[in-house]
C-alpha cells in the first residue's frame, strides 16, 4: 500500500488544519471568558458524567459562522441560511440534550439530539452536513474545559477518556520513556496506557493484538483487537524531539483507516459502551 497522501488527501488535510486553526483560537477564547474550576474524575467514571459542561450559545453561533465555509467547500451546503434561524433556546435546548443523553458516544448523541429538538426541520440541509457543522462547532467547548483541568496522564488507567467518557481513534509512544499515549478526539485530553492491551474491552491476549503496518513507512501502524474489532492508528514519536499532535497525525493517516476499514475492523472511537 502506498502510504503518501493523495491530492485529494492533501485537500483534506489542508481543510482540516484551517479548521483546526479555527476551533484552537475559538479555545483559547472559551477559556478566557468562560472558565471553570478543576474537577476530578473518580476511579472509573470521567469528570463531564457529573459535570456539565459550560456552554454560549452567542459563542457557539459566532464559531459555526467562522467554520461553515470551510465545510460548504467540502460538502456543497449552505449553512448561513440555518445558522439565522437558530436562536439562543434552541442551541441551549440542543446543548442540554446531548449532554443528558444515556448515549456514551457523542457523534451518536447529537444525532439523536438534532433529531429530539428538531433542528433538521429548521433547513433543507441534509443531516449528514447538519451534523458534521454541529459536530465541528461543540469541539472547542470540550476542549477549553478539558484544559483546565488538572489531570496526571499517568494515573488514568481505563481506556476512555478521564474528562468526556469517549474512546480515542489513535495514540502515539511518546519520546523519552516510550509510554504508549492516547488522546481524546473530541476534548484533545491525552493519559498513558498499555501497549498490550487493547482500550476498548480490555484484551491483554498478545496473539490476538495484532500489527498492520503500511509498507515503507517505520512511523506509523495500526493495533487492531482481534477479541472486539476495533482498532487504533499508533504513531512513532520515541525519536521526536516535539510533541506529537494527535489531529493532524489523524487526518494525515486517513490511508490507515481505509488500510483497517477494508480489512472489517472500526475505529475505537466508534465503540459501543463497554464502560
């Protein structure tokens, strides 16, 4: 397999490196006008199960008109003609509905969620777009929150996230020590965890934690669990000097996905609750 990134493959990664750029400073801004006091996280619960996490819908709005841009490129969608119509009760009603969903998995959640409160009905936008926009723009809400919090990588022991409770899609061995690392997709949070274990459900079974490795590249593989199905895209960062930047390792390693999708395995992110 070819693991350099297509054309259309760079098109993405540049999209997304702009959207990430965007949902970072929108960060820095929630925490600065809207910050909270550190929570901890019991043994095995994470801290939003018992928090709720601080939302603006004035800011929520602000963000998706600044992303919907970039997203109409992608997905030929006119976004400004919603985003009007949605006013301060029905982004707090949607925010309140995911946030006290029994479902574990957010992209899951705010489906239901858009659905609950009726947001589809606001605009012809298919519920794919609707989605992706909403999904995008809840990000840095997590993100900011998750930021603030004053967490040890290195005592989390549960596969899931210590802050929002989701799987993570990837990891990398960090420089220095080699500890395997995880992070969080949604609230960017990162706490160490086992190589030979598998984060969804647990399997410790050496033969059935398998390796798939694209050919020509030493950096980057993919650690599938035989036991459950899922998998997770590992980076190599014991010889960096740098910080590994989780995003924008995932968006480059789209190959990856493809690589372990076509092979019947589905991102550790997308588990069912196990927890």
């Amino acid at each position: 397999m070819n693991p350099l990134p297509s054309p259309q493959g760079e098109k993405v990664q540049e999209v997304h490196a702009q959207l990430l750029e965007i949902q970072r400073d929108y960060r820095k801004k929630l925490i600065r006008e809207m910050p909270v006091q550190p929570q901890s996280c019991s043994r095995n619960g994470y801290i939003l199960e018992k928090v709720r996490l601080p939302f603006s819908p004035t800011l929520f709005r602000e963000l998706s008109l600044r992303i919907a841009p970039l997203l109409a490129e992608q997905c030929q969608e006119d976004f400004v003609p919603l985003l009007a119509k949605l006013g301060d009760k029905a982004l707090e009603n949607l925010a309140r509905t995911v946030q006290y969903s029994l479902e574990q998995d957010f992209p899951q959640a705010l489906e239901m969620a858009i659905t609950e409160v009726r947001l589809h009905k606001l605009s012809p936008l298919g519920l794919d777009s609707l989605h992706q926009l909403l999904l995008t723009s809840f990000v840095p809400f997590f993100s900011a929150f998750a930021h603030q919090q004053d967490l040890n990588p290195d005592t989390w022991k549960q596969g899931w996230c210590p802050v929002c409770g989701q799987f993570p899609i990837s990891g990398y061995n960090r420089c220095g020590d080699g500890r395997r690392m995880l992070g969080c997709w949604l609230c960017d949070t990162q706490w160490s965890f086992p190589r030979l274990e598998c984060p969804v459900c647990g399997n410790q079974h050496q033969e059935k934690l398998l390796q798939l490795t694209p050919l020509g590249d030493k950096i980057h593989r993919i650690q599938v669990c035989e036991d459950c199905g899922h998998y997770l895209k590992i980076t190599d960062c014991t010889a960096s000097k740098e910080c590994c930047d989780l995003h924008l390792e995932n968006a480059a390693t789209v190959h990856l996905d493809v690589l372990a999708q076509r092979r019947g395995y589905r991102p550790a992110s997308q588990a069912q609750q196990y927890h």
